[in-house]
C-alpha cells in the first residue's frame, strides 16, 4: 500500500497504460481521479475497481476549459492533489516537409501543452499540501528519432525538458517531477495493429512479435503494467529522493549501436537476393 491516503490525477487512464497505472495506483491505496475522453471507457476501468477508489472525468487535456473541472473532480474526490500522472497523447506521422500543419498543432496541444496546464493548475494545491510527485509518460523517441515523427519526437523531447524544468522550480516546494521513457509497449491499440499486419502477411501475431524483438536484450515488448509499477514507485515516497529523472523503459533498446544490426541486416538480405539470382 505504498500510497495510502495519497489522492491522484490519471490523463489517459481508459486504456493501456494510464489504465494500468490507475489500476495499481488503486492497488497502492490511492484514490485516483481517471481522466480521459471516451466515458465508455473510463466508466469501465472505474467499475472494475473497489468502490470508492476511482472517479472519472471526461475531459481533453488539450482544451484550456477542460483543466479546472479536472482539478475541481480530484479535489472534490480526495480533498487534495498528490500525485500527477500525465499520460494522455496522441501520436502523428509526417516529416518536416510532409507534416500537416494542424495536426503539427494538435500532436503539441495533447503531448506538451496538456501537460504544462495540468502541472500549472496542479502545481499550487499540491504546495499548498506539503509536496507531490508529477510522473509525465514520454516516449523513447523523445531520445531518439523515429521516421516520419517530426511532431510526436518534437513534442515528446519537449516534454523531458518541461519536466526537468519543473523539478528544478519547485524542488524547494517538494514537488518531485520525473519522466518516463516507454519503448514498445504491447496494448490494446498496438495488438490491433500488428495483428492486421501479421493478418495481411498470413503469419502468426506471436511469431510476428517474436521476430521483431529477437535482437534487443529483452528479447520482448513490454505490458503496461511494467510502466505502472515504476510509476507507482515513483509516486510513492520510496522515491523521495528522485527527481528530474529521464528514465527510458524499453527492455535495453537504448543500450545498443543500432548500426551493426543495421550492416548485418543489410549483409543477410545482400546474400539471399544472391542466393536467389544463383537459383
């Protein structure tokens, strides 16, 4: 129960990984206001745990008019802000060059703007409050760059140093402000997609899947849980003295040169299109 009597905000709580956070943290103790934009959704993660240790709130935290009735919801629910966790985001695909101007626009309003206004409403209750923790969820493409991400790596990296911006601030108000990194992470919406390619291919999803991850150190992609669970230590007061931390969760993708992957697949698919000319 390492948050007992701790009252948290979850952005994105309906599916994947805020679900899973909200799940543990609800687990842990805590009493969680789950925010998101599909009420179905949000209603049955909310139903699925014990009574009175999650509310809902429908509300994008890209529009301006949503913030305040979610402070308000949290509030109302347990008395004061302890915890936030910004998971909410969208992601969008399109170089520099090829990127449509709005959803350049609505990739910044939902991955970084969302974050800075909930941290702004947040932020004072929870000095008035003694301290908290504020968990921002990136992406590993925060630190590298993915093709055709222009947007989503943009916004992303903006948000580890908006994140290390508010751990140097208000340190002194004992406001901790952490970041995390998730590499692959296998939910709902990545199962559908890679799903309908394994489908497309005729292959097996599983085998699909073990393919892929056969040359990182985890040899598999992540559950959302295993973002919960950091998230809930870091939430926690076990994490006290943890702040401004950039932290990748990505089964050790970045602790590999990608380029010797790189020359021995390009080597492979040289000698099999020899093989073929050969037969």
């Amino acid at each position: 129960m390492m948050l007992k009597g701790k009252t948290a905000i979850i952005t994105g709580g309906g599916t994947g990984i805020g679900a899973a956070i909200t799940r543990r943290f609800a687990a842990e103790g805590a009493k969680v206001c789950v925010v998101g934009r599909r009420e179905g959704l949000l209603e049955q993660v909310v139903q699925s745990l014990p009574s009175g240790t999650a509310v809902m709130r429908r509300g994008d935290v890209s529009e301006p008019g949503h913030i305040d009735p979610i402070i308000e919801t949290a509030l109302s629910f347990g008395k004061k802000i302890d915890i936030l966790v910004n998971n909410a985001g969208i992601g969008s695909e399109g170089s520099i060059t090829s990127a449509k101007l709005d959803e350049w626009h609505k990739t910044l309003e939902v991955n970084l703007i969302g974050p800075f206004m909930l941290m702004r409403a947040a932020i004072p209750h929870m000095i008035e409050n003694g301290g908290g923790s504020i968990i921002n969820i990136s992406s590993l493409a925060s630190l590298r760059a993915i093709p055709q991400g222009s947007a989503y790596c943009a916004s992303k990296s903006g948000l580890n140093m908006l994140t290390q911006q508010a751990a140097l601030d208000f340190g002194g108000d004992r406001i901790r402000c952490n970041v995390i990194c998730p590499g692959f992470v296998f939910s709902e919406m990545t199962e559908s997609r890679f799903g309908q390619i394994a489908k497309d291919m005729g292959a097996d999803l599983d085998n699909l899947m073990a393919r892929v991850f056969r040359d990182i150190p985890s040899r598999e992609p992540a559950q959302p849980e295993k973002i919960a669970g950091l998230c809930a230590f870091l939430a926690s007061d076990e994490a006290s003295y943890i702040t401004g931390a950039v932290i990748p969760v990505d089964g050790g993708l970045t602790s590999m040169d990608p380029f010797p992957l790189c020359v021995n697949n390009a080597i492979q698919e040289m000698m099999k299109e020899e093989i073929k000319s050969n037969d």
